[in-house]
C-alpha cells in the first residue's frame, strides 16, 4: 500500500466482522491509527489484537453511545480525520409482518446512528479537514421488495451524507456514502427470505456481474473516498454495486 492515511485517526465502526472489519485492515494498511469500535466487545477485542489500534465498546443504536465513542477517541488519539459509519442491521419480511420495534430499531440503528456519530464528530473534522463515510446500499438507491425499512433507512443515509456535505464544504469536510450490493458476509449470510415471497420480484434488481461483493471491495472504495485522491469529491453516493443499480 502507498501509506495514502499516513498519520490520521479513523473511527471505524462495526469493525469486530464483515464491511468494518475489512475496511479497517484497509486503512490500516494504507497508513491510518484506527480507532475500532463495535457492539460486539469480545469480537471487536480479537480485531484490535489482529489489526492494532484501540477498542472503544458502543451501540450504534443509542444516542449516548455514539456521542461517548467520538469523545473517547479525542482521549485516546487527541484528533480525528476519518469517521467510517459502517455499523448496521439488516431485515427482511413483508411490510404487514413488521411491527412498530422491527421498524424503530432499523432507523435507530443504520440512520439515527449516524447522525448522532457525525454530528458528535464534526466539529472535530472540521479542525483536521477531514471527512466521513457513511455505509448506505444499492437498497438506499432502488426499491428493493420484503425489505422497506432496511431502504427506508439506507435511503435516509443517502439524503443525511448529501445534505451535511453541502452544509459543512466551506468548511472542508467531505462526506461520502458508498452503496454496495450484497456482500459476503455473516449477516447477510444470516438474512433468511420469508416464506411464500415473490423470487422474480427479490432478483429484478439483482447484480449484473454475476455475483455478490467481497468486504473488500467495499473497504477499497471506503480507503480511496477518504484519501486524498478524493479531494475533490464529496455529497456522492458511490454504487459499488456489481450494475445492480444500472438499470
């Protein structure tokens, strides 16, 4: 690796597996001190022996939470030049079989998250002239059957990143989503499709290339946005999506 984060601080959340975990091996390798935080404390404690670091125990899903991370890493690190929102759930069923906790709990975690965790970090980033990446989905771009408030949510990080970006250019932070398809990793693996769904309704948005993503993918897309070869780049949301959203 070229060393492109040499000397920056990341906060990469849902580091303990998956899109996290890869994407912090990435950022790591490209130079960056991480900062690896995770519901999952016994994991997220084996990713920081593998990959270095410190470890910070948070719930995407609590306000608190989110504001407490961000005010470790300043004690811990003293900046922060990279946030990566990468902590999410996923659900599937009919929209008559989601009750009012399935669908509070979606947007608590995947959208209130990050903007509790970004709105902690901002004023921060705005003295290293850093920048956030926030993990959305082709889900956030295309209507995707069975799954209306996992889109609804990542839809909602879509309108978040463009809307903070315009808001806080002049002062140089660049904030970023990135839009993968599915990607091979335990929770997807985990996501069972109800019975009795409409298959050809699921496969109508499905990859073009013939097969899911790997984390790593995804964690290159997230070294490159927050690097300075993406200077210039801000408010996008980047389908890293096998042309599942080309049409």
């Amino acid at each position: 690796m070229n060393g492109r984060l040499t000397g920056r601080v990341a906060i990469v959340t849902g580091a303990a597996s998956g899109i996290g975990k890869a994407t912090a091996q990435r950022l790591a390798q490209e130079g960056a001190r991480l900062i690896l935080a995770d519901l999952n404390a016994a994991a997220l404690d084996h990713a920081v022996a593998e990959l270095g670091g410190d470890a910070i125990a948070f719930d995407a899903g609590d306000a608190q939470s989110c504001r407490n991370l961000v005010a470790q890493a300043i004690a811990v690190a003293g900046r922060i030049d990279i946030l990566c929102n990468i902590a999410g759930i996923m659900d599937w069923g009919p929209m008559a079989d989601f009750d009012d906790d399935r669908w509070e709990r979606m947007l608590r975690i995947n959208l209130s998250g990050v903007w509790h965790l970004s709105r902690a970090a901002i004023p921060h980033l705005v003295e290293t002239k850093g920048c956030i990446v926030n993990m959305s989905s082709a889900a956030g771009l295309v209507g995707i059957p069975y799954t209306t408030a996992y889109c609804a949510s990542k839809a909602g990080v879509v309108a978040l990143t463009k809307s903070l970006a315009i808001e806080f250019a002049a002062a140089g932070v660049r904030i970023n989503a990135i839009c993968p398809t599915g990607v091979k990793t335990a929770m997807h693996g985990a996501v069972a499709l109800p019975d009795g769904v409409d298959m050809d309704m699921v496969m109508r948005n499905s990859p073009k290339l013939g097969d899911l993503c790997n984390p790593e993918d995804i964690a290159a897309a997230v070294a490159f946005l927050a690097s300075d070869d993406a200077r210039k780049i801000t408010g996008i949301a980047l389908p890293v999506d096998a042309g599942q959203t080309a049409g």
